[in-house]
C-alpha cells in the first residue's frame, strides 16, 4: 500500500477567496524534535490557572527578584501577589492600557498615563519632579532610569532616582520619527526604538546626557508601538517593519532583521488598523528550553516558536 507523509506542524488551507493559507493551530504548542522526517510535532496548550480575582483589568506585572515581590497593575491599583495567591493592595496608578515596569537595586518603578511611580522601602510614591515630563516607557541601565517620552530622550540622576536634571536630554536622529520605546540589550546597551528607526545608546558617563549613540549599529526598521518589542533567549522580537512596508515580526540582530512570520500570520496583521497595532502587546516565554514568542492583538493572540519559524 503506498504511503503518504503527514506534516505534524504544517498544513495548507484554501479559503473562500481561493487563496492558499497556512493552517494556524488552535491552542497548540510546536515543538522541535525530528519525527519520522517532519522537523516537529505539535502538542496541546498547557493553558492558564487562575490564582485570584484583582480590582480590574490586568495592566502588567513583573516579578522583583531584588525585592522579592510579585508587582501587579490591575485597573488603577498596584497589588503584590504572595506564593498563597493573595494580593495587597500597595495604591493608586493612574492610567490605562499596558504599563513600563522597570527596576533597580532599590525600587520598582511603573510608568503609567505619562506619569511616574516609585516603590522602595515598602512605600509607593509618585514622582512629581517637572523634568521627568509625560514618559511612554522606561528601562534600567547603569544605575539610570532612562526614559523617552516620545520626543526626547532622559535620564535620573546616577544617585537619585527621583529626580532629573534638566540637561539630561537628548533626541534620536537616524530618522525624524517618534521614539516609541526603550529597551536594554543582553550586552547592557540602550536600545531606543521609532516608528522607523532603531538606535543605540551606550553610557560613556558624559557630563550632561550620559549615553552616546552608536552611529554603526543604526538601522531604518522600527515597531508599531511601545510594547510592540520583547526580548526572548537574548534576541529582541519586534513587531513593525521599514517606511513603505506591511507590518510583520522580525528578529534584530546585529545590524540585521529577520524576518519571522508567514504570509498567513502577515495577512492576520493586515487585518488591524496602524492605531490597532499599535496596542499589541508581545511577550516571550521558554518552556523546556524552547522560546515562544506571544503577541496579544486586539482580536488575536498569535504564539510563534521562534527557532522554527527561522527554519521553515
């Protein structure tokens, strides 16, 4: 009898508009292994566990190894959650959407509605010095908190975190786009990301601004929004893509883009409108020493293995 070989993570389907697609799983993982000549197989979505019911809607969360605390934004409120799955109520956070959860060795920063909140020695303080301006995101590096807010780029002071001097600003100039967000890399640079643009930033402890970009590791593809960024395994996932291009997923590595994503998953994308993508949220896990990539879209939640989809 003859025998025919079943892909065990790959299909094809043909839509109404006879057009062939990729055939997306539902609630399924890939996983790497070689199987009777397929490079994978799938397996079922180990899902989630509900621990609690907070205030509201989930804006975020990071857990403070340096502090020992679980940090959670629901609706307007941060709450830490204990290993019983109990929460506290700490206080108020203004705002809505997606929160920046940077920290340091002393304190848990949340950047929230353009505003700026600090917790350290058990007290959660909103910082209200003028200099900090309205930020969108935020990182650590170097014993700085370094923000953009959209236009410029600044930092706290290196012995104060609550406060910035106001001659610590500066502007990415690769291209004249807005700066959507910032990220430290693996190798403890700043990354400073535009719609169009990817910059980096190095401290050179400079009198005033204390980071000098890096002209040669410039380069002209950008993200759709603040969160549209993540790191995974050491690797930085961007949703976005170049001036005049359809949006996609990409890997940025050194002065290169991968590109990651089929023409289906491009396809979901051209779905959304610019402000829709602009709200998407990625995020990376490793489960068994595999890394995923997750991407919660406003109709959509899209999970991608990563070292997979640079193979096929």
């Amino acid at each position: 009898m003859p025998q025919m070989q079943v892909p065990l993570v790959r299909g094809d389907e043909v839509r109404p508009d006879d057009d062939y697609y990729d055939f997306l799983p539902k609630n399924f993982l890939a996983i790497p292994k070689e199987v009777r000549g397929a490079s994978g197989y799938l397996l079922a979505h180990d899902g989630l566990t509900r621990m609690f019911t907070a205030t509201g809607e989930d804006r975020g969360g990071f857990y403070n190894d340096r502090l020992n605390k679980h940090f959670r934004v629901s609706g307007n409120s941060l709450i830490t959650v204990d290993s019983l799955s109990t929460y506290t109520n700490i206080g108020a956070i203004d705002g809505a959407g997606q929160c920046s959860m940077p920290y340091s060795f002393q304190s848990q920063l949340i950047v929230s509605g353009g505003n700026v909140y600090r917790y350290a020695s058990g007290a959660l303080t909103k910082l209200t010095d003028a200099d900090f301006g309205r930020p969108i995101d935020a990182d650590w590096i170097d014993g700085y908190y370094f923000f953009t807010d959209g236009e410029y780029l600044y930092h706290t002071l290196v012995n104060d975190e609550t406060q910035v001097d106001p001659l610590d600003y500066a502007v990415a100039e690769i291209m004249p786009d807005k700066s959507l967000g910032v990220m430290r890399t693996a190798d403890n640079l700043m990354m400073v990301f535009g719609r169009y643009s990817i910059e980096y930033f190095r401290n050179d402890a400079s009198t005033a601004f204390a980071f000098s970009r890096i002209e040669q590791k410039s380069m002209k593809i950008g993200v759709c929004g603040t969160y549209c960024k993540t790191e995974l395994m050491g690797d930085v996932i961007i949703l976005g893509g170049r001036r005049y291009e359809s949006p996609s997923f990409y890997s940025i590595g050194a002065g290169s883009a991968n590109p990651l994503s089929s023409r289906t998953v491009d396809k979901v994308l051209a779905e959304y409108t610019e402000s829709e993508l602009s709200t998407c949220v990625l995020e990376s896990r490793v489960r068994s020493r595999v890394g995923y990539l997750i991407a919660r879209l406003p109709r959509h939640t899209l999970m991608l293995n990563v070292a997979m989809a640079q193979e096929v």
